[in-house]
C-alpha cells in the first residue's frame, strides 16, 4: 500500500504517517518545509528500516504551488490511500494571491484542487480518500457561504477578532465536509472511495499557534484544560481507520467520528449547496465544474 498524506510533519499528520509506516505502508509526506519534511522522513525510516518514504515540498496556500504538486504526484502514479490533512488557522485578513482568505485556501481549495486531480488521473484505482472535516455539532452553525470564497463578510463570523479566525477555520472545516459528500458523489460507480472523518478536538498540533492567546481562547469555550485534550495519535485514530478498516471496503460518501458513522449537518449536505460550492470551486481553480 502506498499512502499520501498532507501536512505530515506534525500532528495528526504526522502520527497518520508514523502509523502507516509502523504497519508496513509506503508513504509520501507533503508538507510546506524542506527541513521538517526532511526530519520527519528520517525518523519514520528509523522507525520502519523497510518503507519507502518519499517527500513532496509545497504551499497549499500557493494555488500554483498545488498545482505543480498535483503534476508531480501523477508521474508517481496512483495511490491506495490518500489523507487531507493539512490545515492551519491564519488571521483573517491574511489572504493568498487570489483573495481567498488563506485558511480557506490551504484547509479546502487546496485540497479541492489536489483531490479532483488525483481521482481525474486514476478513476479506475482502487484507492481511499478521507478528508478530515469539522465537528458535527460544533460547526453546525457554520453555514458556508458557497457562492463566495472570498468571505468578503468575514468580519460579520464573530465580535472577537482572535475567534472570528476561529469561526473561519469551522468554515473552512465544513467545506471539507462538503467536498468529501460531492468527490464521493461524482466517484459513485468507481473503485474510488471518499470519506470524511473528524479527529476530535486534539491538542498539541500548532495549529493556532499563529495567533498569539487564541489557544487558551478555544480552549476556554470548549470548557477544557490543555491536559484534558486528547492528542495528535489519538486523532489520527479514526482516519486512520477509514483508511484501512476491512469493515469499510466499498463504503464511500460517509463522516466519521470515533470510529462511527455520525450525521452532518443539513446544510453540508444539501445536493443545491454541494453543488453550487464545487462550481464556485471549479471556477476560482480553473477547471470545469
């Protein structure tokens, strides 16, 4: 087996590559550093002497950047699983070269651009793609614009500036559930199979460290304590399930949580809302809806 995994140099992606690696599985980390690509390549090889592990470099929030990488990633050929991990939450006014508010572009445009390659390339591999989304409940409020990536409104998420970040990162989270319901949905009748899968609520990843407070913010409206949030091997657990489960051979276009099928909210899964978010997608990316 040979597994893609984004954002694979900490966190839950990095514990998702340790686990394939310790099980056997060659595995191609992408991620934004040569040098944390290059440490985190090398332990997995001392941990699993027998695997090949390869690195891909690039910005997910370059939109040329995914590019390029998903044309590098064609030339290897297909993959057995791939995993959408890689995410951050940047402040808002932070935007890529597009406008699109850059935790929008690295969490869902991203990956909307690098999935649809991959599956386009290799439609009659048998593979598994998991994209790792929101929390269910907690996000349910997060209703996604999908006629406008570039959240020109997103001043109006939340009062507070720090959590207003917060409030885009759920956005963003939501968008991904969207994408694995419509990837799975435009992949029916293949050997493809597309999941999404929540992590929990981990701690430990870095991923609000770029906003000074907003850690112990999030932290203190979830109700908990930093030594009371599960850890990146405990979040890489369910994805890493939808990944090789026997059990889920075949099951395609569902979200997990725990290592159980959990319902999205409505309006993540309204086929009008799928639809209208994957053309806007396909428009701001260049390519057909």
């Amino acid at each position: 087996m040979k597994a893609l995994i984004t954002g694979a140099t900490s966190g839950i992606g990095e514990a998702l590559a340790q686990r394939f690696a310790s099980d056997g599985h060659d595995v191609v980390l992408v991620g934004r550093s040569a040098d944390r690509l290059a440490a985190t390549a090398a332990k997995l090889q001392s941990i699993a002497p027998t695997v090949h592990i390869t690195t891909e470099q690039a910005d997910l929030g370059d939109l040329e950047q995914v590019r390029v990488l998903a044309d590098r990633l064609v030339t290897q050929g297909a993959f057995d699983v791939v995993i959408s991990n890689a995410a951050l939450i940047a402040p808002v006014d932070q935007r890529d070269a597009t406008g699109v508010p850059l935790t929008i572009a690295v969490n869902y445009v991203a990956p909307y651009l690098l999935l649809r390659r991959l599956t386009e390339a290799f439609p009659q591999h048998a593979a598994r793609y998991v994209i790792l989304g929101a929390e269910p409940a907690g996000s349910a409020n997060l209703v996604v614009d999908v006629d406008d990536l570039t959240y020109q409104g997103v001043d109006l998420l939340f009062p507070d500036d720090d959590l207003r970040a917060f409030a885009l990162y759920g956005h963003s989270k939501n968008m991904d559930v969207m994408l694995a319901a419509a990837l799975a949905e435009r992949l029916a009748g293949t050997p493809i199979t597309v999941n999404g899968a929540h992590p929990g609520i981990i701690g430990g990843t870095g991923i609000m460290g770029g906003i000074d407070g907003l850690a112990e913010k999030a932290l203190a409206m979830f109700g908990a304590t930093e030594h009371e949030i599960p850890v990146a091997e405990d979040g890489a657990d369910t994805p890493y399930w939808a990944a090789t489960a026997p059990e889920l051979e075949g099951v395609t276009g569902r979200y997990f949580a725990n290592r159980n099928e959990v319902e999205t909210a409505p309006h993540t899964t309204a086929p009008e809302r799928l639809a209208r978010l994957w053309t806007t997608t396909a428009q701001r990316v260049g390519l057909p809806a």
